[in-house]
C-alpha cells in the first residue's frame, strides 16, 4: 500500500507548529487524537524533540501512520493506540499536552462532547488542548468556502459539520478547560488553546 498523503497536512503543518512550538514549550508528552495520515507526527516531532508524540487513530488508520513513522524514525514519536473517543478506558490516563487537527467537524456532536470529557480527565493541571480546524462564530460561517465544506460534510454524514466556538468554548468549561488562545489561521481555520484548571 502506498504511504497516505494529505495536501492540507503539507500547507498547514508550518502556520500549526509555530503555535505549538510556544503552546507546549513546558509539555513533556503529548497524545494526539486522530493522527490521520502521519504526516502531522512527524513533522511535530522532528521540530519539537523534548516531546513524546503519542500517535493515536481509529484501527484502519494505524497501517497508514506506522509508514510514516518508519521512515521517519523519530524515537520520541510512538507507533499509534487505538482510540475512540466514545468509548470508555482510553489508552493514555494522564499527558500533559492533547493535540487535534480537522477532528471536530468529523465527529458527531456527542463524539465531541466525549472528546472534551476524555481530555478533562487525563489532562495533567496546567495541561494544554490544541484544536486546529474551521470554525463558526455567532451562528455564522467565517467565509463562504467554510459553507461549502459544511454542506459536503453534511451530505456524507448528516451528524458531522463545522462546529460553533461558543458552543466548543462551552464544553471546555464545563470539562475544566480555559480558552487561552484563539489563533486565526490560514485558510478560514483556527487554533484554539486550552489550559485545564
């Protein structure tokens, strides 16, 4: 099978690692929900080696991941857990560091509602959520790609769909984490930082 290849991964992986080169100055460890492809691991990895990249994803995925991992040969990126966020007993009970990229506006949203549970739980006091991906604010999207990307997510699966920051910054809260940081990023995106209290 062919290495996986994401495009968006290759554009946003800079704009992303500026942020978390400050976010997780102080983290040691950090799982990553949904690793995807890889591409995203490695490329963290290699730039930031105090930390441990706990890759994680959905079992299909795993084949995928170790590709780029074998290549790469980072000894602090680790070979994927399985993880699904509604499910009880994830793989990792304490991290300092949490790191999701276009996860949100896959899952349904009570998937994200176990995300920020899960998170809430293992995340050390002191401990950062990174969330990169679109965004919408008062109800409204941000540009009319980000409405277009909506409407196919939604013919695909109906439950999925950009999500609304208010509504995201909500379940931080109730699960312990404070929004610190809002970062516009390229292409109608965002990355949200959160702190655990």
């Amino acid at each position: 099978m062919p290495k996986p290849h994401s495009e968006a991964c290759e554009r946003n992986k800079g704009p992303i690692l500026e942020i978390l080169a400050v976010a997780l100055s102080e983290a040691e460890s950090v799982l990553e929900i949904g690793s995807g492809t890889g591409q995203h691991a490695v490329h963290f990895g290699a730039a930031l080696p105090h930390l441990t990249w706990q890759t994680t994803d959905l079992p299909e995925n795993h084949a995928g991941i170790n590709m780029w991992l074998k290549d790469a040969g980072l000894p602090n990126v680790l070979a994927p857990l399985v993880l699904d966020v509604s499910k009880d007993g994830w793989p990792v009970t304490a991290i300092d560091a949490v790191f999701t990229a276009n996860t949100l506006h896959i899952m349904s949203w009570p998937q994200v509602g176990y995300l920020f549970s899960g998170v809430g739980r293992i995340l050390t006091p002191g401990g950062r959520l990174c969330i990169y991906g679109p965004f919408n604010y008062n109800g409204a999207f941000t540009s009319d790609s980000n409405a277009r990307f909506d409407a196919m997510l939604r013919t695909r699966d109906p439950a999925s769909g950009i999500r609304d920051f208010e509504a995201v910054r909500e379940l931080g809260s109730r699960n312990g984490l404070v929004l610190d940081a809002d970062h516009e990023m390229p292409a109608n995106n965002r990355l949200l930082v959160f702190t655990k209290k």
